[in-house]
C-alpha cells in the first residue's frame, strides 16, 4: 500500500516565533478606542503641564533653555503637529526615518525625564531650586494620574487581544481600569517610596556630618551607606527600565495589584534583559515605520483639503486664513480650521501613545512565557453571567409532599 503522505495545511507561527505578535500592535493601535483613548491623553497632558508652569514658573525665568522646555511641555500635540509639517516640506527623508524612530523614545521620555531632572537646578538660587523642582514634580505626577486611567484601559484592551485573541469593548476596559486605578497609579511610585526610606536616613547622617564628629561617624558606616546606595540604584535602574512593563501587568494579571507589577517587571528586567532588549529593539524599528505612516497620512488628510480649495480660494487666501488673518468672520472661520487640523495632527500625536502602550503589553506577554512558562492566552478575563440563556424552570410541588421536601424515588 502506498504510504500515506501527511500534508502541512497551517503553520502555528504563534507557537514557532510568539514575537511576531509584535507585528499586530499596529493593528490595535489604530483601532477607534484605543486611538480615541490615547487623542484624550495626548490633548489632557499639555494641560498639566501648562497649569505647573502658571502656578510654580514666572514670566522670566532668565534661562532660555528652562524656557524651551516649560514650552514644549506645555505644547505637546501642537509640537507633534508641527514635526510632521516639518517632515513632509523640509525635512529630506534620509533625516525623517531616524526622526522617526525616535517617537516612542520620545513617548518614553514624556514619563521618565520629568522624575529625573528634579535636581536639574542649572545653579540657579535656592528659590529658583525649589519652584523648578516644584514645576517637573507636578508635571510628573500630573502625566502618571492621567495616563493611569487611559493607558490602563488600552493596555487590557491590548492583553485581551494579544493574548486570547478576544475583544474588550471600550466601556468595559474602561470600568476595569476604573476598578484598578489605584493600583495603576500606585505602581510607578511603589519602588519610588523604597528609595525615599533608605535616602532619610541617609540624609539624617548628612545633617550629622556638618560636624566633625559626624563625618566620623559617617567614615564608620559607610560601607552601609554604599549598600544603601547600591539598594537604591538598583531599584532605580529596574524602575527605568521595568516601568512599561507594570500596567499590562495590572491588566493581565488576576488580583494584579502594585506588588505585583513591582515583583513581575523588576524580575523579568534582570533575569531575562536579552530577550527585553530583542523584542523592545523590533519594536522601536517596527514603531518608526508605522510613524511614518502614520504622520505622511494624517499630513495628507489636512493638506490635500488646502491644496483643493487653494485653487479656487487662491494659495494667499488660504495662508490668510490659515495664519489666523482676516476680518471677523474669516477669523473665526480660520480658527474652526485651524482647530480641526490640530485635531487631527493630535490623533497623530496619540498613535505614538497608543503603540507604545500596546507594544508593551506584547513584551509583557512573551517575557512572562519567557520566564515563567506561561501561555499567551492565560490573561484574566470577568467571567460575565449568560444574557441569552433560558430562564431556570419553575420547581413543581408533588401532591401530599411539602415543597421543601426531597422528591424520594419511585418504588419499583
């Protein structure tokens, strides 16, 4: 008999190579609630940043570059908006492409620097200290409380997909993101609160040591000290690099909670760092690519319509009216599409928030089968009750028993 020949009908690439998931955060994250979730955070964080600046800098802070920041802080979509025009009529593109790959850095960045530069004082007087201290704290803190909420619902959007490959509708990953966001807010400062309790002691020992017996007392515990500091860098560097990570553990995890992220993304960070580096290293190349897109797209949807109407309106007409010119009526019809175009430069600047979050959760997912062998499609899910389901049946008394009574079986 001949022998029978078994034929390959379907190659389990999820199974062969799970980091091509990577590939289909493009996918959701130009889906309308993730998008929509992530145009909100992109319109609300400059609003933070502008109400630091109002209440903590003054109108001349005598430092131009301080100036530059508290402007790009306090304009981030209007930013993003002006770097696509930017890339499109002056930029050649052999310098958009390294351009764009540096859109999620910026995105990473947008959280990590703020936290970082509160020492940055520039040598400026100790008022001047404090207030910019003061300025990059609110700031930060401001970021953390807004993207807490919406980056949380993305990424349990994102684990459900990636994951178990079934979708969450927006009003219920926003009602679990509403459940957990103490605990989403509560992550990026738990191992923040480590460092401050090994530092107040630390600084207990630096007020001693303004005396002579304190710098030798300090000299006799120093090696301490060092382990302290040692503690605190650690926690630092986990922190730098294991933040992405802790929402989609929120997100992915029953009973997820702060320990949890803490202890998932600092243990995957340090025990699987190759892995992290490959798979963040695919994103950032596959993320620049979709940027590019995405920006030649969104410059197309507000230019053609110009370019149209500049034929019958005249190319110094539009100008006009899109410099904001022009008598009453022109200027307000101007600033209607002025405003429209913005909005549609700021979808553009959320997709950068929308993958960023998205690609996370898919690196959370296969460093958690990396390191602890677990299936992509083990994410939580809320077991819901049957909608559709029959209605139970009706319990029927026998005659001359009571109702409460057991039903004994019939006698043969």
């Amino acid at each position: 008999m001949p022998e029978e020949q078994g034929v390959i009908r379907r190659i389990a690439w999820r199974e062969l190579c799970p980091w091509l998931m990577l590939f289909r955060t493009f996918r959701l994250s130009i889906s309308l609630p993730v998008l929509l979730l992530a145009t909100v955070g992109a319109l609300l964080t400059p609003l933070g940043w502008q109400l630091s600046g109002f209440l903590f800098i003054g109108k001349d802070s005598g430092d131009s570059y301080f100036q530059r920041v508290v402007e790009e802080n306090g304009s981030w979509p209007d930013l993003a908006a002006r770097s696509i025009t930017n890339s499109n009529s002056e930029m050649e593109p052999a310098g958009a492409l390294p351009a764009a790959f540096s859109n999620l850095h910026a995105v990473y960045r947008r959280f990590t620097e703020p936290f970082r530069r509160l020492s940055d004082t520039g040598g400026t007087d100790t008022a001047t200290q404090i207030t910019r201290s003061a300025y990059f704290l609110f700031g930060g803190i401001w970021n953390v409380a807004v993207w807490a909420f919406l980056a949380g619902a993305i990424t349990r959007i994102a684990a459900v997909y990636l994951g178990r490959e079934e979708r969450v509708s927006l009003r219920d990953a926003l009602q679990y993101a509403a459940r957990n966001y103490g605990w989403y807010l509560a992550s990026p400062f738990f191992p923040l609160l480590g460092v401050m309790l090994i530092a107040i002691p630390l600084i207990a020992i630096g007020l001693l040591m303004r005396f002579s017996l304190g710098v030798f007392l300090a000299g006799l515990l120093w090696v301490l000290i060092l382990i302290g500091g040692l503690v605190m860098a650690i926690l630092l560097l986990g922190l730098m690099f294991g933040w992405p990570l802790m929402w989609p553990v929120i997100s992915s995890e029953e009973g997820g909670d702060a320990f949890e992220a803490f202890s998932r993304s600092y243990s995957y960070t340090f025990q699987r760092p190759l892995h992290y580096l490959f798979f963040a290293t695919v994103t950032v190349l596959f993320g620049g690519l979709c940027w590019l897109l995405v920006s030649q797209f969104s410059a197309a949807v507000v230019d053609l319509p110009l370019w149209v109407t500049s034929w019958g309106a005249t190319v110094d007409r539009i100008e006009m009216v899109t410099s904001g010119g022009g008598n009453g009526l022109e200027w307000t019809g101007g600033g209607l599409i002025r405003a429209l175009n913005k909005l549609v430069m700021s979808v553009a600047a959320g997709f950068n928030y929308s993958f960023f979050f998205c690609a996370a959760t898919a690196i959370y997912l296969l460093l958690r089968r990396e390191y602890d062998r677990t299936e992509l499609d083990e994410v939580f899910v809320v077991e819901q009750e049957d909608q559709y389901g029959l209605p139970p049946l009706p319990e029927r008394e026998m005659p001359g028993r009571a109702a409460t009574d057991p039903v004994a079986p019939e006698a043969t």
